[in-house]
C-alpha cells in the first residue's frame, strides 16, 4: 500500500529567513529556487512545510495502485 506523496518546490529565496527556517529547507531536501523534493504525505511532514509555506508551493500527488 502506497501513501500519498508531495512534492515540494522552493519559489522563493531564502534570504533573511532565520535559522529556524534555513533548517527546515536543508531537512526537506531544499535550498535553492527551483529545487524540487518529494515526500511522504505525514503530520511531521505538513508541520515543518507550515514552517516555510511562504516559501514553497506545495502539489499532492495521489498514490499509486
């Protein structure tokens, strides 16, 4: 069984962003503009992306059969 997936790209800089913020990007997989990641669609996941959603966008990819 497959779960829903996101995936994640960085659309703005992370310039004067705090430390905080710089962290979550780096653990996501992020850090650049236009760097793409994909990741398991979970609580832990959604909580750190409330932490840059100024940041990302965000696209829901249905899980696969």
């Amino acid at each position: 069984m497959s779960a829903a997936k996101l995936v994640i790209r960085q659309v703005r800089s992370a310039n004067g962003a705090d430390r905080r913020q710089l962290a979550t990007l780096r653990a996501l997989g992020l850090g650049r503009i236009g760097r793409t990641a994909e990741r398991p669609d979970t609580a832990t996941v959604r909580g750190q992306l409330r932490t840059v959603r100024h940041l990302v966008e965000i696209e829901e990819v249905a899980a696969a059969r």
